[in-house]
C-alpha cells in the first residue's frame, strides 16, 4: 500500500461520502449529465485530488483521468438508475444496490491505475504519515462510509414502522451503529475481543424490549441483518487496519 494511494483513497472518501449533499445525489439522479451537482462533485474531487497530489504539476495527468473517469463513472450510473426505475421499477432497489457496488469498485480501480503510473513497487513500507491516512481512512469507512453501504444492503427488506420517527430521536440509529464500530475497532486494536461480545450481549438487552413489543418477526430479522453486517464490516475493517500498519 503506497503512500499516494492512501491520500488518493481518503480524497475520494471525503468527496464520495462526506461532502456531498442530499440535494446534489437527488439533481445527478435526475439530470445524470446535465446535472450541476454532478459538476460540483467532480470539481470538489479535483481539488482533493489535487491536494493528494500536493499541487505538484507532474501529477497532471493522473489528476486529469481521475476527475474525468469519476465524471463519466457518475454519469453512467444515474442514466443506468433512471432507466431501472423507468423499465425495471419491481426490481429497482436491487438495479440500484448493484450500480452503486459497481460504480465505488470502478472508482478505486481507476484509483489504483493512477497509482500504477507513479509507482515502481507496491510493496512499500509503512511509514508514520501512511499510518496515519491508513487510520482517518478506518475511522471514515467505520462510521459514514459504513453507514451508507448498510442503509444501501438492507433497504431492501426495510419494515414500514422502522421509519417511524415519532417514537425515536432523529439519526439516531446511525450514530449508535458508528460508536458500535468505533469501539469494536478500540476492542481488535487493544487485543480485547471479549468487549465485542460484551457490546453485542448490550445491544441485544435493551433491543429486546421494543422487539417484544413490536411482535413484529421482519422488524426483529431487519434489525438482526442491520446488527451482522454492521459488525462484520468494523471487524473486517479493524482487521484490514492492523495488517498494513504491521
């Protein structure tokens, strides 16, 4: 894992997953091309880019597909989701699971092309500042990054009530499951794997009483799904930490 692949990766991170609003996914997914938001987006991945690049001039071409391939990538997509929900409206949500897999392994593909250009060897020692990205990148995929990928896996089988905001605090669900990663992530790196079960046993107490209640088994399999996956990826995601920092 170089160093220039590190800050690329936390650029397109921060551009993907942090810095854009609702209000610029919902104009790219309705005017693909031709959509200001889209424009935005690119322009904020040219300046991460081109901080992750130190402004040096050298690196101009790298900067040049990176923006371009993400503007077309983007692109692609929408039109590919409008369509699925012109032609394919039963099966939309799974279209559009599907283009956003695609569309986060095209970006990092093109990520790693651009590496290539630069870098004689992949096979780099870890030095403190790549310790450093490799743990802000952790941190982000633990909590927005993650947040997004599990909204995007289970909406799917999301019950009616579970958007009932009347009966619980606003994005609450969301900041839980990021503190219930982050400390996994503080368990794996102590060498404390028992805090996990610990953490799990917690969670499924004070879940237990609204499942009582509910009487509703989708309610009770959707949050159970939620829970899995949500610790599988901290766990795979701490894991992924430990081996390049070692």
């Amino acid at each position: 894992m170089t160093l220039l692949f590190l800050k690329l990766l936390l650029a397109h991170l921060v551009a993907d997953f942090v810095i854009q609003p609702l209000k610029w996914i919902q104009d790219k997914e309705q005017k693909a091309f031709a959509s200001t938001g889209l424009i935005f987006h690119a322009g904020i991945h040219a300046v991460l880019y081109a901080i992750a690049f130190s402004f040096n001039p050298e690196y101009w071409l790298g900067l040049v597909i990176l923006v371009v391939t993400h503007y077309l990538i983007d692109g692609f997509k929408c039109m590919a989701g409008r369509y699925a929900d012109n032609y394919s409206r039963p099966e939309s949500m799974v279209n559009r699971r599907t283009f956003f897999v695609i569309d986060q392994l095209l970006h990092l593909a093109v990520i790693a092309f651009v590496v290539s250009l630069y870098t004689t060897s992949i096979s780099e020692w870890v030095i403190p500042q790549e310790k450093i990205l490799a743990l802000l990148i952790a941190v982000l995929l633990l909590t927005r990054v993650s947040s997004i990928i599990i909204k995007v896996l289970i909406s799917r089988w999301a019950p009616l009530n579970v958007y009932d905001g009347d009966h619980s605090l606003a994005n609450a669900g969301s900041f839980i499951g990021m503190l219930e990663r982050l400390f996994i992530f503080v368990f794996i790196l102590t060498d404390n794997w028992h805090g996990i079960g610990f953490l799990l046993a917690a969670k499924s107490v004070f879940r237990f009483g609204d499942l009582k209640e509910a009487h509703d088994r989708k309610l009770t399999e959707y949050i159970l799904i939620g829970t899995l996956i949500s610790f599988g990826l901290a766990i795979a995601v701490s894991l992924g930490y430990i081996y390049w920092i070692q």
